[in-house]
C-alpha cells in the first residue's frame, strides 16, 4: 500500500471554484482513491494510512502549462543556445527546467518544439521514475518552411511529401501531437513576419490530416488574421498565441472566432510572467487592441488554457502564476483563471484522467498556502506538490505542513 491523506482547510476540485471545505483527498499509488471532508475520510481510512495536514492550506488540481519550449533556456539567445548545446547537456538542462516547473506546482507541460525528439527522452525517464518531472507531452520538430520560424530544430518542410514524411517521422520519434508553424515569429531572424502565413490552407489541412492519420492532434502557431482563418478552416486543436495580426496592426475577426468556437478550437495566448514589461513595449494602442481581442473571445465564449511559452527570452521556468495574474488584470475571475490551467487545458490536451480532483483520476494535485480562489498569488506559496508521473505520488515539500504523530 502507498496510500496518504491529505487534509486542508478547503479542497478546490473544480471546475468552477467547485470546493469542498475542510476537505481531504486520498491518493493510492498515483490515483485519486477519494474526495471528501476530512470527517468522512479520515473515518473510512485506515490506521496504516499516513496522514499529511495541512492547516490554512489549500488542495488544487495539478496545473498544467499547455505551451513550453524545454530545450530553450529563456536567456538572451535560446536559439544559439539550443544550436550549440551537446544533446547530453541540453537534456540535462531540459531535465533541471522540468524540475523548475514540477516545484512551481506544474504537474504537466506541453513541449511544442525541441531538437532531436530530446523531449521524448525526458518524457521516458520521467515515466521510468529515473527523474523528477512533469508528466510532458512531446511535438517534437515544429514543421516550417525553409527558414521559417524554428527552422533549426530540424522540422524543414516544402512539398506535401515532404509534410507526409516529417509527420510520420515526429509520430514514429513518439511525439503526443504536430505542431505547424502557419505564421511567421520574432524569435527567428530573417524569417517570415509574425503576420505573414507560412503554409498555404490546403498544406495545412493536409497536415492535420495525415496527424489524424497517426492518431494525433495539431497545434498551430499562428499569430497572424489570415493564418487563423485558415488553421480554424483546417481543423487545429488548438491555436497558440492568436494575436490576430496584420501588416496593418491587430485586425479581430469575430466570424473566425464564432467559428472557433463551434469547433472547440482552444486558444493558448502564450503568456509570460513578464506580460507588464511586454504590453509596455508594445505600447498603449497596439496593447489596447491586443488586450481587446482577448475580451472579445472571452466574451464570445472560447475556451482559453494556459501557456507561458517557458524558454523563450524572458519567459522563466518558474513562474506559471504570472501569466495567470495577466488574465485576472483583464477581468478573468480567480475560478476563471484556475480553470484554465486546468480542466480546461485538459480537455484541450486530450487528457480525460487529470485537470480535476475525483475518485480514478491521476494523484496530479498541488497543496498551496492560503485560498487562489481569493487570492490568486496563493498559487505562488507551494507546499507541496503530488504527481503520477513515474507510477508513485511525488512530493516536493514546504514548510507549514504537519504529518500525523
């Protein structure tokens, strides 16, 4: 038996702020056993059961960031730094960043993009048990065009065939899903604009066809107007970033999003815990329309997830909650920004045994001081955190709890 349970002043199993005050939750070798009071529980559990309480704390799902880049280090230069790197460092650094994020609560990471299926490799050690981590799930290389965006982590298309052959390659190398770069991105130079497409629709539905074909979804990065239509058009899971860009400035389509939202299509904005530093670059006109777009969707009824796109310069490992405090400057509620990072990013990812706390689900969960329902900077106090991945509940402890003498 490796069973433990764990008590708080409130347990928040979602979604919705869904809570069970003075709550408790019984994990059983990776497995969510049961959610209840803690009167209920510690009645019906037994003696050999060890107890962990945690007083003015509170239980939350594990988070789950649905947009990394492991292999980048969120330093100056993460692209010369991946070029470089010797692939048994960079693993080792892609070990240490997953690390970072385990500790900051993440309980899962979407990988979109790395260089020689490393991601994969982490994935499988953390299965095994042989490291600590997320439980991760792998794009591997991003197809691009020659020279497009994330051109140098290997994922070069030009012909159908070619797009044929890199989706079979990414799905044998073990990838969970296939990113396509449809726009252009600031972290290439020399590549195509954030604005300007990159694949046309009919290569974009083929890409998701032959993933489909592989039993895989897409992820498409596409900050431009025209390359959402089209990746909406072509059926994406999910659209990454979604700034809605022109030549011209943000020009927001609500019949594209009214499509969006028929689809189920999500929308990951991308966003770092440095977001204040970025809209003031941005300046207030352009922020203003960006961040009203945002409103727009929301308004309109699409399913926002999480994502901070960790590794990219400024974008540190650490600091998940960040970019859930720019949601809540915009009006997001506590519960709202919560459930992004949760059962809404779950059901997005495909991911039908994490996102909320319930009887059969995987032991993914996150003791933090203080209650994130009103206070949302709770989330930055861990004390603790459980994952499945490895097959065995692991706890990254901080100080205030108290185990059963």
């Amino acid at each position: 038996m490796n069973q433990m349970l764990i008590t708080a002043d409130r347990v928040i199993t979602g979604p919705g702020g869904r809570t069970v005050e003075n709550g408790a939750v019984l994990i059983d070798s990776g497995v969510v056993r049961a959610v209840g009071t803690a009167d209920e529980l510690e009645s019906s559990a037994g003696a050999q059961v060890e107890r962990l309480r945690c007083p003015g704390a509170s239980v939350v799902p594990g988070l789950i960031d649905c947009h990394v880049h492991l292999a980048f280090d969120a330093g100056p230069d993460p692209v010369r730094a991946v070029a470089e790197a010797d692939p048994d460092d960079l693993l080792a650094a892609m070990a240490e960043r997953a690390g970072q994020m385990l500790a900051a609560g993440v309980t899962t990471v979407r990988d979109l993009g790395d260089r020689d299926a490393l991601t994969v490799t982490l994935r499988e050690a953390v299965e095994a048990g042989k490291t600590a981590g997320p439980t991760i799930l792998a794009a591997t290389a991003p197809l691009t065009v020659p020279g497009g965006h994330c051109w140098f982590l290997g994922g070069e298309v030009t012909t159908d065939d070619e797009i044929r052959e890199r989706v079979a390659r990414n799905a044998a190398a073990g990838a969970d899903l296939i990113k396509v770069m449809a726009s252009g991105g600031a972290l290439t130079a020399g590549g195509p604009r954030m604005w300007e497409t990159q694949f046309t629709p009919e290569q974009l539905r083929l890409v998701v066809g032959e993933a489909a074909r592989h039993g895989l979804g897409v992820a498409a990065h596409a900050h431009g107007t025209d390359a959402i239509a089209d990746c909406v058009q072509a059926g994406v899971r999910t659209l990454e970033h979604c700034s809605w860009r022109t030549a011209e400035g943000v020009v927001y389509d609500p019949r594209i999003t009214r499509r969006m939202v028929e689809e189920d299509v999500a929308v990951c904005r991308c966003v770092s815990g440095d977001w204040r530093l970025f809209l003031e670059q941005m300046g207030p006109e352009r922020a203003e329309a960006m961040i009203g777009a945002i409103r727009d969707m929301r308004a309109a009824g699409v399913r926002f997830i999480a994502g901070t796109d960790a590794g990219v310069p400024g974008a540190r490992f650490g600091d998940f909650v960040g970019m859930l405090e720019f949601f809540a400057s915009l009006g997001f509620g506590n519960a709202e920004a919560i459930d992004m990072a949760t059962t809404n990013a779950a059901h997005a990812l495909g991911l039908n045994d994490t996102g909320r706390l319930a009887p059969g689900l995987r032991a993914d969960l996150v003791v933090v001081d203080g209650n994130p329902l009103t206070d949302l900077s709770a989330l930055r106090r861990v004390r603790h955190v459980f994952t499945s991945a490895g097959s065995r509940p692991l706890s990254q402890p901080r100080p205030g709890s108290q185990p059963a003498q």
